[in-house]
C-alpha cells in the first residue's frame, strides 16, 4: 500500500493544511514587486516520500492563485517504498498586496489522494524615507528647515556648505 508523506524544509505539511507556515515554507514570506527590468522569484521545494510498501503513482504538481506557478523540475510519475523527489513552486508578482494560493498533488495513496496545502507570499514595493538631523523629511517638502537641514543657511560666495541626509528602503 503507498503512503505519501509531502514536507517542506523537512517538516510534514499535512494534507489539505490551510494554515500556511513558514516552519514548512508553505509562508513563502516576503520578495519585492518585480518591475520591468527586475524579477524577484521567491523559490520553496517540496519533497514527496513515499512511505508506505507499494509503489506511489504521482501526477504533475498544480499550483493555483495569482503569482504562484510550479518550477520547471518534473516531479518523477513514481516512486518506490522509501524513494522521495522533490518539485519546486514559486511565487513573484508586478504588484504589492498578500496572495493566497494551493498546490495539488494527484496521486495513488487511498485516502490522501488529491494530496493538497494552501501556500501564501507577499509582495511589498520599496519605499523612501529620507532623513535630516535624525528627522524625516516628508515627501514634497517645500519649506527648508535649519532642523532637518534642508536650509542651508547663509553661504559666503566661494564657500561651500555641506548637510548629510540619509536615505532609506523602509
């Protein structure tokens, strides 16, 4: 009789698990929107063991919701008592929100058969912050300030005057 057991970073994802968790990486976590000239792919791998003493007969891995697909690895259509094999789902998307996703696993164990888990991933866009004097400056500020040093005070012609600011990715 074949028995499926499907884990990822070597925990068990139970079958039909909705709880995504990032102790079996089915909580992808967090990548960057990809833009037109940048792609930023988060990648898990999930391996199928076939503990059981029959041979375990598996289809091709399918992966729903928006910005998951399945790697482009074959997952093997069999395996033996004892084998295992591994397939590889991404997730990457142009915009920043929480995206929701399964994967199914067709297979022959009789009571774990289509084997399926819910997966998520979020996608976050870089965001600005620039600073002066310890102190944010705010977006489209147009009144200097001796405070955050966004006014430069007098400057005697051939003299320079210097502030530093510093820029972050929040």
């Amino acid at each position: 009789i074949p028995e499926i057991d499907l884990t990822g970073k070597g925990v068990s994802i139970a079958d039909g698990d909705t709880t995504p968790s990032t102790t079996d990486d089915t909580d992808f976590g967090s990548v960057l929107v990809s833009t037109a000239t940048t792609t930023h792919t988060l990648t898990k791998t999930f391996t199928v063991r076939n503990t059981g003493s029959g041979t375990l007969y598996l289809g091709t891995p399918s992966v729903t919701g928006t910005g998951f697909w399945r790697g482009a690895k074959a997952l093997r259509t069999w395996l033996e008592p004892g084998e295992a094999d591994t397939f590889d789902v991404k997730f990457s998307s142009t915009t920043a929100g929480t995206f929701t996703g399964e994967v199914i696993l067709y297979n022959s164990d009789a009571n774990e058969a289509p084997y399926n888990f819910a997966v998520t991933a979020a996608a976050t866009a870089p965001e600005i912050q620039i600073s002066g004097k310890e102190l944010q400056i705010e977006n489209h500020d147009d009144t200097p300030s001796v405070t955050d040093g966004t006014d430069f005070g007098k400057v005697i012609i051939g003299r320079t005057t210097s502030r530093f600011f510093v820029i972050e990715n929040t």
